[in-house]
C-alpha cells in the first residue's frame, strides 16, 4: 500500500449512492471464464431489444402488430420477472381469468380468478397471449377487449407462449392494452437463462424500470439470446417437430393446439384439458423421451 499515491480529495467520497466494491483480478477472472465480449455493458442491452423485436415477426407463421405504440423497452428476467412487477404494484387489484397460469395463484393465494363479465373499474388484468391453458386466443378475446375499454380496467398481457403457437396473430392497437412482455423461455426452451422484452406505453413506475434504470440486467444473458436469435428462427420448434406433432396427434385422437408441446382434450364439463406431448414429439424425432 502506497500513501504517497493516495489523493485524499473528500470530492471523491461517495455521496447520495454508494457502490459496492469492484475487483480488478475477479473480473479479469470472468472474463477468462465467459470471454471478453460477453462482459460488455451496458450497451448490449439495447441491441438485444433491437435484435429481439426483428425476430418476433420473423415468420408468417405467427406475429405481432402494434408495438410502435409501446416506445417504452425494457428488459425482463423471463416473462415472470414482469408479472412478479404487476403483483408488487397493484397487489389486491389484481384480476385473472379462469385456468389462467397457476403461478399468480402460488405466489399469491388469494389473487382473483374471475370471469371478465365481473372486471371493473380498479381492476388491473393479466392475460396470457396465447393463453396458457390452450395456446389460443383467449375464449371471448374481442368480448374482454370491450369490456375492458367500457370498465376501464387495464391489460397487461403475458405473452410467454408467443413464439410456440402458431397462427396466432397479436394486434395491439387497443389503448387499454398497457404492456405486453415476451421472452426466449419458452420460443427457444430456455428457462434457465431467462431473458426477453417488456414493451409499454409509457414508463411503469416499479422493480422492472428500476433495474433498466441502473442497468441491473446480464450482460451475458443478452449475448445469448442475441446469439441463439441468430441461429433459431421463432418458429424453429414448429418447423423441427410439426409433423411429428401431427403424428402424435393422429395417434391418440387429440385435439391440435396451435402450442408445438400441448394437445387438447374435450372434457366432461366440456372445456378443455391440456395434455402434453413433448415426450413423444423428442422421441419421434430426437430419438430419446425426455
């Protein structure tokens, strides 16, 4: 430890935001581990949001219209990383459809599943895009949008499943669709390196713009995704497994979902029962269940 070389200027204090402390040898450390260009930040971020956009229409399989409406981009851990900022904001207002995805209700058990006909004014709605019971379009979607817009009840959708269902055409041009968030989870089936896009109106004040805000996301996550992007089209599940799907579907009798891993069967009540087939579509063409 050299004092001489020590400026004790009090300018250099830290005030108003602390830092936590950096390390010359650990990051020399990662980058020998990731590679150099997998520790640029944070401009890597807004180049994945760019890459990502381009590839959500990248088929005429499936796409999304609308997103020139919705100027503000953020990055998202996964499609859960934006529903867990729905729950924090607006907690009780919360409102869900029936047989929506079960993790609203796991991570909140009380959260309201009701039928849109009982939404009103000071409701705040998450839909998933395709739906996750189904992979369609929700039952009733142009009902819900109008009665959304008659109640003022906003909509947040979850668009995990884009990406899996094709034939499923997103128009986003109504106003009381407030944000819609995407990922690579399940398009690419990359749960573990969970990255994608929210894509709002304007800016929404909770822990997803604040992450943006300082750039708290993952440098390497994006590099990734970017990657794989490059290499997979959206509809690369379809495009590998479809006829396999056809397959498994003749075989037992199912119901086709426009989702690549689920079938669909009529039950007693007369809904729907899901039932996956991504074991067969691996073996048939994998050559493994798994």
């Amino acid at each position: 430890m050299n004092l001489d070389k020590v400026n004790w200027d009090p300018e250099l204090l830290q005030r108003g935001r602390s830092r936590p402390l950096y390390d010359g040898k650990i990051h020399h450390a990662l980058e020998a581990v990731l590679g150099k260009a997998n520790l640029r930040e944070p401009d890597v971020f807004p180049e994945f949001i760019e890459k990502f956009s381009k590839w959500l229409n990248g088929t005429d399989d499936m796409s999304v219209k609308g997103l020139t409406g919705f100027e503000r981009r953020d990055i998202i851990r996964g499609v859960t990383h934006s529903l867990d900022d729905l729950h924090v904001r607006f907690g009780s207002q919360i409102v869900v459809l029936p047989n929506e995805y079960k993790y609203h209700v796991r991570i909140k058990s009380n959260t309201r599943v009701e039928n849109y006909l009982n939404w009103k004014k000071g409701d705040v709605a998450i839909i998933s895009v395709p739906f996750s019971h189904t992979g369609m379009l929700p039952d009733n979607w142009n009902e819900i949008i109008a009665h959304a817009q008659k109640n003022e009840v906003p909509i947040h959708i979850d668009a995990a499943w884009f990406g899996i269902c094709k034939g499923i055409h997103l128009r986003l041009e109504p106003e009381i669709i407030k944000s819609i968030s995407f990922s690579l989870s399940k398009p690419l089936g990359l749960g573990s390196y969970q990255i994608g896009v929210r894509y709002s109106r304007e800016r929404e004040e909770g822990p997803v713009s604040v992450v943006n805000d300082f750039n708290y996301g993952t440098p390497l996550l994006a590099h990734v995704g970017m990657e794989l992007m490059s290499i997979f089209p959206i509809n690369y599940f379809h495009q590998k497994y479809g006829k396999a799907y056809e397959l498994v579907i003749n075989q037992f009798g199912l119901t086709p979902s426009p989702a690549i891993h689920i079938a669909l069967e009529k039950n007693e009540l007369g809904g729907w029962n899901q039932i996956g087939v991504r074991g067969f579509l691996r073996l048939l063409v994998d050559g493994e269940f798994k």
